[in-house]
C-alpha cells in the first residue's frame, strides 16, 4: 500500500493511530480538506475477519446515529475500508 494515500489519492496523509487486524489512521479527504478515520479491516477473506465485517456493516446500516458518522465503505481485494468522521467516538469502530 502507498503510504501517502488511501482509496486512489482520496485520503491522504494517513497517519497509523490504531495498529492490529483492525487499524485506523487519521487522513485528509482531499475533496473536502476534512480530517477523518479511516479504518482498514484486513484480510477480509478469512472466517473470522468475515464475521468482524459482517456484524460491523449490520451495525453501521441498522442504526441512524452511526450513519450520520460514516462517510464511505470500500473494499479492495481481501480488505475493507469503513471511512467515519474524525470525532471521538469514531476512533473505535
């Protein structure tokens, strides 16, 4: 992965804060200048980290709160991206 940008130069700047199977970085939306988490989930393909994407998508679609936080969810080959405003409370997904 090119360590200056994320999802095709959309985020930029990532900053690892969280390092482990579930990482987040700080970055830059270069659409929109805000700073945002991006949270990188690897290795989706595996059982276990499937189940970990599967709760945690039901969890972001069921409710509206978390919505309103979410900003974009890609997945690129065997890992995802859940992409959430830089708030506090988005620091853990």
């Amino acid at each position: 992965m090119d360590q200056q940008n994320f999802l095709g130069d959309r985020y930029l700047q990532p900053e690892q804060v969280i390092p482990g199977d579930i990482q987040a970085f700080k970055a830059v939306d270069s659409t929109t200048g805000q700073s945002v988490f991006v949270h990188r989930i690897n290795n989706t393909s595996s059982p276990e980290q499937a189940s970990v994407l599967k709760l945690l998508l039901s969890c972001l679609y069921r409710s509206a709160t978390v919505k309103e936080h979410v900003i974009d969810v890609q997945e690129h080959a065997d890992t995802c991206y859940v992409v959430t405003l830089s708030a506090p409370q988005c620091l853990l997904l």
